[in-house]
C-alpha cells in the first residue's frame, strides 16, 4: 500500500505587518525569481501551529521543548510518590543518564564587570546542554521507571519509556537527538517557507513619543524611532505523510484527529511578532488539500515569476489565476492524479474552485478525517 500524502497550499493576504524578523528588526525575506520576496521562516509558524494545538489538545498528548527535563521528570516523581520527593532530582537524572540524555548543573553566569559579583544560582537543578522535544505521557512512563527501580532503570528500559505514548506534536515536527539517537524521531510533516508572490518593499514607519508629564509649553519629542514594515500576499505550503505519523503514533483514530487539527492550525494560527504594533490578524484568503499516494508537491512555481501589478486586477485575483494554470500544466504534463479540495473565502480566489469540490474549512478537516481513517483502514 502507497504512502499517503496530504498536501496543504494556501493564500494569505497580510497587511502592514513585521511578523517576522531577522536579527536587524526588518521583515525576513528571500530572494526567488530574482526578486526580494517577504518570509516568514516555517518555524515560526511551526511555534504557532504549537500554541494553537495547546488549546485544543489535553497537555498529556502533547510535548514541551525545554531544557528543564529533569524538573519535568522529578516533578512528576513527587506527583507519583512523594514519599520520594527527596530523591526525585537525582533519580531523574539518572534516569535521564540510562537512556543516555545528559543533565548537569548549569554554570553560574559570569560577571559583568569587576565590580559585579557574578550571579549565584540558588537550589541548582541539573538542566540539558540543548533543548529536548519531551512529552508529557513520556516524562510520567520515565518517572514511573525510576520509581520503580530505585532511579537505576536499564538502558532499554528507560529508552522504551521515552519512545512509548508519543507526544502528537514531537511525531508531527520530529526530534532530533544527536547524544541520543534511539530516541530520534522522523518529522511527519515539513513546512515551507512562506513567501510573498509578488515582490516585497520595506517601509518605515517613523514615529514620536510625548512624556505624558510633561506640560504643553515644552515643545519637541522624548522619544523618536522607527519600525520597519511590509505587506503581502503570502504563498503557504505544508505536507503531512500520514503513513509516517500513523507509525509513529500508532493509532489510526488519534492520527486522522492529529491530521485534521493540524490543517485548521495550519490555517488559522499566526506568528505574534510586532502583532501589538499592527494588529495583522488575517485568515487565508483560499486553501487547497490535495490527496495523493504519489508524492508531496509544492506550487510555489507558480510564482517564480512575480505577480505585479500593472495587470488591472486584485493581486489575489492574479495569484489565483496562476497558481491554478499552474496546476493543471503540471496533472497534463506529468499525468498527475490527486484528488483535492477548495476553500475559496475570497471571491478574488474564485478560479481556484475549478481544482477541485469546494468546501468549508470545518468540512474539508472532516474529509481529510475520513481520508486517513480510509486508507489507514485498507492498509491494514
């Protein structure tokens, strides 16, 4: 039986905005086609996505990218037999050893200048060297072990405690442990860089600030700056390998619910930065799912050429219209055969509709439910 592959494309038209930053404060961007397009890295919608699945999962199937996994693991010792609590740091990080994920205590920071005596620590707590991707229900199996074994689990032991129950975000965007390897685990999803379809010009917005103090005959400002900004209309591309995540998590009905959910965050969650200074709050103008057992394709050819704006219609309008001769060139050309469906919330993405059923957003997460349950069905 063929993998199955769910692709995610959407449009999304954002307003002024500086939702994502490099380290000068400009819009991120990215060079294709020749021209300067805004970015939006995929890990910043993949935090996004993160948050977003914290409101609509119970916090034991998901995980937490922390440095802090020995707390986590001894906490949950204290929960589970308190009449241990003494022991609970030490037995999680040997547990943690077992399975060979090394926990120390973190150095004092060091001064900043001789007449500043460095920072002291107060009741250390061992941390890694490197954030870990930990779920919940695989923190409680690994303080369960060190409970049960006195803080000394074996190495395969401890390694099926951190393996088994898996956490659907960590099976979702992976994790990777280089210290460690049998507990790497392989992304069911990649997400694309987000780019503009047309090419992307800063701007600057320069502002003053008043002291609210002071009186009405002291002319001048107290604070002058400026913000750089953009706008654009957004090509977004993500793909789930169904197979992959089914195997990892192993249970068809919880992976066709991580499969749906994962579409609507994909879709409605947004990056925060600068969101108090524009308020660039937006859902995708269009979305299209595409099923296939052939392989996952990204569109964004259809915009190697960027849309300008000297062809008298809306930039959403033209985006449209190419993305879908884009797709059609490439079924004809290389006899694709995937089956899809349309969201179109704008009427300006109207011409997407000719790719497939239309439908809501809430219906199109329910076919994509049964699609996965379908096929993981046959698979068996």
């Amino acid at each position: 039986m063929k993998n199955l592959f769910v692709d995610i494309h959407v449009l999304q038209t954002l307003p002024p905005n500086n939702i994502n930053r490099d380290e000068s404060g400009s819009p991120k961007t990215a060079i294709y086609g020749g021209t300067v397009r805004q970015r939006v890295s995929s890990q910043s919608w993949k935090r996004a996505i993160r948050t977003d699945f914290s409101k609509k999962f119970d916090s034991d199937k998901l995980g937490v990218r922390t440095k802090d996994v020995v707390k986590i693991i001894a906490d949950q010792i204290k929960t589970l037999a308190p009449e241990h609590e003494s022991d609970a740091i030490s037995w999680a990080q040997s547990s943690l050893a077992a399975a060979k994920i090394k926990a120390e205590i973190p150095k004092k920071r060091s001064k900043s200048s001789d007449t500043e005596p460095a920072e002291t620590i107060e009741d250390p707590i061992p941390e890694s060297s490197y954030l870990i991707f930990l779920g919940t229900a695989q923190a409680k199996n690994l303080a369960q072990l060190a409970i049960d074994t006195q803080g000394k689990p074996a190495k395969k032991d401890a390694i099926a405690a951190l393996t088994a129950n898996q956490a659907i975000d960590v099976a979702l965007f992976g994790r990777m442990l280089a210290d460690a390897k049998e507990l790497s685990v392989d992304a069911s999803v990649q997400v694309a860089h987000a780019i503009s379809v047309h090419e992307a010009a800063p701007e600057f917005d320069y502002f003053t600030a008043i002291d609210d103090k002071r009186g009405d005959d002291e002319a001048g400002a107290d604070m002058i700056g400026t913000v750089e900004f953009t706008s654009s209309t957004l090509y977004r591309y993500a793909t789930i390998n169904v197979d992959s995540l089914n195997k990892t998590l192993g249970d068809s009905t919880v992976t066709a619910a991580t499969v749906a959910q994962f579409i609507d965050s994909f879709v409605r969650a947004m990056p925060t930065g600068k969101q108090n200074t524009f308020a660039h709050g937006t859902l995708p103008d269009a979305l299209v799912l595409s099923f296939s057992n052939e392989q996952p394709l990204s569109w964004v050819g259809a915009f190697e050429q960027a849309i300008t704006a000297d062809f008298g219609g809306s930039r959403l309008e033209k985006s449209a219209e190419e993305l879908a001769k884009h797709v059609s060139s490439f079924d004809e050309a290389y006899g694709l055969n995937a089956t899809r469906y349309v969201m179109a919330a704008n009427k300006s993405a109207a011409t997407l509709k000719d790719l497939g059923t239309s439908g809501s957003l809430p219906g199109l997460t329910e076919i994509a439910r049964d699609a996965v349950l379908a096929h993981l069905g046959s698979a068996e």
